[in-house]
C-alpha cells in the first residue's frame, strides 16, 4: 500500500488517483472501479482516512462529469457512502 501510495498523483483540486490506470474492457481495470478498490485498501488495511478523503475528491470530480456504467455507479457509491467522513449526516438545506 506504501507503495502505492507513493505512485499517486495527488493535488487539491482533483484529489489523490493514478495516471497509470489502464482502459480495459474488463471492469476491474476501469478507472472508477479502480478507485472505488484503491478507498478500500486505504480504509482497511491502512487506516489511512487522509487518503481515503483525498481519494473520494478524485472519485466524486468523475461522477460530476461521466455518465458511465452501471457497475462503476454502484462501486462509486460504496465507496462514497461507506467510506471517509459521513456525506449524509449534513443538516444544511438544498438551494
């Protein structure tokens, strides 16, 4: 995971992700998926909620921007909604 880490690219605005993700037909090897697993390990095996925020940035900027597949969808929120600090627990209102 050290190791990993230390091959991410990692600025304020996009967040923490790699630019070695390869396209692939399978889904393992999306993007989204990919970052959606990358949370994870750093939630589990690390503990490492720093990254894992800065992680969710990255993952959250392409949501906004892709429609994408139903399985990267379902990874993404996942890992959004169970991971990191808690997105829902705001109280402010909607304008």
């Amino acid at each position: 995971m050290k190791s990993i880490k230390e091959r991410s690219v990692s600025n304020e605005e996009m967040g923490m992700f790699w630019r070695e993700t390869e396209l692939s037909w399978w889904w393992y090897r999306a993007p989204i998926e990919t970052q959606a697993l990358m949370i994870e390990a750093f939630d589990e095996v690390m503990g490492d909620l720093p990254a894992v925020e800065e992680c969710r940035v990255w993952l959250l900027k392409q949501k906004q921007t892709q429609d994408g597949r139903p399985q990267a969808t379902a990874d993404a929120v996942y890992s959004l909604l169970l991971r990191g600090k808690d997105i829902l627990s705001s109280e402010a209102l909607c304008k």
